[in-house]
C-alpha cells in the first residue's frame, strides 16, 4: 500500500520541481554555512595574530626598558640604540596589533584604549629616563626607573593586557564555537543535498523505466498492429489480384465459348453460301470480304484471350508458356531475348504470378527501359523458386518510383500474397533486374518435377 502510494506520488509531474527546490535549498544552505565558516575562520585567524602582537607588544616593551635601564647602569651608546630600535618596534606592532583587533570586534566588546594609555604613559616615562640620562642626570634618571610608582604602573599595564588577552580569547573560543556549528550546518546540509539527489535519482530512473515500459508496450502494441494491418492488406491485395484473374480468366472463357461459338457459326453461313451456285461474282467477291474481317475478327479473339488468360500457360505448362512469351516479345521489341527456364513445381496460382511478373517486366521493357539484350531466369533453389528478368537498360532510382506507376506495386502485391518476396535493383544507366523468390508447391500436392535441361531462346 505504501509503495503503491510513493509510486503514484513519484510519477506525478510535481515531484521532480519539489525535488530541485529541495536541493536548491539545500545548496543555499551549505553556501550560506561556507561564508559563514570562512568569516568565522579568518576572524579567528585574526584574534590569534592579534594575541600574537599583543605578546610582541610586551616583549618590545620589556625590551626598551631593559635597555634603558642598562644605559641608565653603564651609558653605553649599544644600549641606547637597542632602547631607540625596540620603542620604533613598539610602535609599528602596537598600530598592527590594536588595528587587528578593530577588525574582528567591530563591536568594541574588547577595550584597548586602556592599554594604549597604559603603553604610552609608560614609554612616556622612559623617554623621561633617557632624557635625563642624556643630559647626564644619571642619578635622577635612576631614582626615577627604581620608584614603586614605574613597577606598579607596569603592573597594571600587564593587569590590563591580560584583560584584553582574555576578552580577546573569550571572542575566540566564540569564533571557535561558531566555526563548529558551521562546519555541523554543512554536514547536516551536505548529507541532506546527498540524500535528495539519491531520491531525486531514484525518483527520475524509475519514471524513465516506467516511461520506456510504457513506450515499448505502445511500440509493441503499434507494431502488433501494423503487423496486422500489413496481413490484412496483403491478403485483401491478393484477394483483388485473384478476383481479377479469376474474373479475366472467366471472360475469357465466356469470350471463347459465346463469341467463338459465334463466329464459327458465321464462318458456316459463309461455307454455305459459297455452295450456291445463283450467285453473281459481286457477291462471291463480298462474301470474301467478309471472310477476311471475319478471319481477323478471330484473330483478335484469340489475341484478347490470350492476353485475358494464355492459353499455353494451362495447356504446357509454365516453362513453355514463358518460353512463347519471350519469343513474341523478343520479335515485338527486335532484340534477344535469353531464356533460361529450367522445371518448377509451382500450384497453378504461383505459375500464373510467374508469368505476369515475366509479362510485366518485358512490357516495362519495351515501354521504358531501350535495352540491347535482356535475360529472364526460372530456377528451382530448395524450397524456393528464384525467377528473375534483368536488362541492360538505361535503368531508374528503384526507391523513387511515382505512385501513379502501378506496375512494380503489382508485382509486389502478386509476390506477396503467395508469401514470396520481391528485389528490385536499378539505378541509372546500370539497367534493371527483377528477382522474385516463390514457395514451391506442398510435398502433399506437389507433382514429381521432370528434371530438364535449361531451355536457351
């Protein structure tokens, strides 16, 4: 139940904008934490070369006193400049130190004035030392530096320093205390940033295999279904194509019967007549012009049938009756013409696909191609028969045909439907060849083939 509900929630179109706002805060977060951590980290940095400058401040200041109080002793001039070198130090560390400080307590929670009044009043008094000891007051410069007053005001200077030491190091274990808070706010952050791109990951990988599931069960789906269409189509086409040749095969026959039942009628009439001997040589002369357009008549008869249903094709057989059509074809367009037919066992539908193949292919020919020579193929290959007309014509882009020109669609759709498959090759100036490959006939109802040499035309 619980999964169920995530799954919903996780292929709804608002996860993924909640996901990158989640991490989005989350890198402000850690961003935020980072400045944070820097500031902390340099103002901890800071306090520490300031209590760093204090300690140098006391050291210089310990050290131009004792090297006043050894001019003071001796007067040697080595004492004097090692006095005049620690006050200059003094200064420039006393400006960096006190200068440090302001940086990293804008707020003045440590006071240094203190001390600054507390330092000068007592390289004040130093000056004063080495004043009087200069002007060769030796003895009183002495009494001065050995007074209980000089000892406690540097005991208050070093009271005072260690008041601001303190409050300096009070800031410090604050800065200290925050740092860890932020380095904890980026840990929790991080983890946090981790963990949403982890679901965020998740989330998207599991939309995506959801997504191609889908994808693959439509993709299936769509292709069961053109499958299904592509057979409906194909079996609709080969049942146009055997609708028409049974229905030319049907005029045909009515053609043969009615309409040559007629004119041998006629050609009877005419034998009679030709026996009367009253008749005057005008209309013996008519009668055999009627003859002759009768004769003719027939002629086209049996063209029209023979291009209706060739008649060889049921009464020789296959090899013969594309051996008759090459023939005509090759006396038709006045080049040769081999033939190469070798025996096939084919049902009477595939012998009939055979030979409109060869027809149509010889009647683009002659209407296209200006070939010199053309081959036409018959070959059983296994359970296969390969039959193939090829040409040396000026050829065609075979991908490009128009779709006006029906011809190659119907080869296609006749090849087909008898589960045979169809190659055409051409391109310009390379000539045409055309290779269908048909079933042979079931074993069940094929008919022993007689083995034959291939016939040469």
């Amino acid at each position: 139940m619980i999964k169920s509900s995530i799954e919903r929630v996780a292929r709804t179109r608002y996860v993924m904008p909640v996901v990158l706002a989640l991490a989005v805060i989350a890198l402000v977060v850690i961003e935020g934490a980072f400045q944070h951590s820097r500031t902390t980290l340099r103002q901890g940095i800071a306090l520490t070369d300031a209590r760093l400058q204090a300690g140098l401040i006391l050291q210089y200041l310990t050290d131009a006193e004792t090297a006043s109080r050894a001019f003071l002793i001796n007067g040697q001039e080595a004492d004097r400049v090692e006095y005049r070198n620690a006050i200059s130090k003094l200064a420039e560390v006393q400006r960096g130190a006190f200068q440090l400080i302001a940086d990293v307590d804008p707020q003045r929670t440590v006071s240094v004035e203190a001390v600054r009044l507390r330092i000068q009043a007592r390289v004040t008094a130093m000056e004063k030392w080495m004043d009087a000891a200069e002007r060769g007051q030796r003895t009183q410069a002495r009494l001065m530096a050995s007074s209980d007053r000089g000892r406690s005001s540097y005991a208050d200077l070093r009271l005072e320093f260690d008041l601001v030491l303190g409050r300096a190091a009070a800031l410090q274990d604050t800065a200290r205390g925050s740092l860890f808070e932020a380095i904890m706010i980026n840990r929790v952050a991080l983890h946090l940033l981790v963990l949403i791109s982890v679901l965020g990951l998740v989330l998207f990988t599991r939309q995506l295999r959801y997504s191609d599931e889908q994808k693959a069960r439509e993709s299936d789906y769509l292709a069961s279904q053109v499958a299904l269409r592509t057979a409906e189509l194909r079996e609709l086409a080969g049942h146009l194509v055997n609708t028409r040749e049974d229905e030319r095969g049907r005029l045909a026959r009515e053609l043969h019967d009615e309409l040559g039942g007629l004119f041998t009628a006629m050609k009877l009439e005419l034998a009679r007549l030709r026996r009367v001997t009253e008749l005057p040589t005008s209309a013996l002369e008519r009668m055999s012009g009627i003859e002759q357009r009768l004769n003719e008549g027939i002629a086209v008869k049996r063209r029209i049938i023979e291009n209706l249903r060739p008649s060889s094709l049921d009464q020789l057989g296959v090899v013969s009756a594309l051996e008759v059509l090459c023939q005509d074809a090759a006396s038709s367009l006045g080049i040769p013409i081999t033939a190469e037919l070798q025996a096939v066992c084919l049902d009477k539908e595939c012998e009939l696909t055979v030979f409109r193949l060869v027809q149509e292919s010889l009647t683009n020919i002659s209407k296209y191609a200006q070939a010199r020579q053309v081959t036409v193929r018959l070959e059983p290959q296994g359970n296969w028969v390969r039959v193939s007309v090829q040409d040396d014509g000026c050829g065609f882009h075979a991908h490009a045909v128009p779709a006006r020109h029906h011809g190659l669609i119907g080869m296609r759709v006749r090849v087909e439907s008898h589960a045979g498959h169809l190659t055409i090759t051409s391109s310009p100036g390379k000539g045409t060849h055309i290779v269908a490959e048909l079933p042979c006939k079931a074993q069940s109802e094929a008919q022993p083939c007689e083995p034959q040499e291939p016939a040469l035309r």
